[in-house]
C-alpha cells in the first residue's frame, strides 16, 4: 500500500505528515522523520485499521500547482 508522506523543515526538526491517515511524526533528519512516521502510520492502522476508503481503487492520489495565490494572515 502506498500512502503519502509530507515532509517540511520545522524549528528543530523535520515534520512528517500523513494526511491519509492524519497521524504526524519528526525527526532530526528526512530520513529519521520518514521512518517515524512509518512506524506512526503502521501503529496507527494497526490500532485504529484503515479509514475508509484508503487503499482501495479508485484512489487518486495527485499533485496540484498554484500560481500567483494571495497569501493573507489568519484574523485572529
């Protein structure tokens, strides 16, 4: 099964996201953050079994482009 993985440079560390699964991990490293976050996403499905919709057909998983996007602050 292939899920995705996000990674993004946080203060310390890198974060990881499944946004399939919506679990998190980090790590020091890419590496480090990608395998906690493997290890998160098998605990996870494990505890919890897989969402539905997840990992069957008719799953398109797909990247998308934005170009010239407004970015404004949160109101707070």
């Amino acid at each position: 099964m292939e899920l995705t993985a996000i990674i993004k440079k946080g203060e310390k560390q890198y974060v990881a996201l499944c946004p399939e699964v919506d679990v998190v991990s980090q790590g020091y490293t890419v590496e480090d953050a990608l395998k906690n976050l493997k290890e998160a996403v098998e605990l996870y499905i494990e505890e919890m079994g897989l969402p539905e919709g997840i990992g069957g057909e008719g799953m398109l998983v797909t990247h998308l482009q934005i170009k010239d996007a407004k970015v404004t602050s949160p109101v707070r």
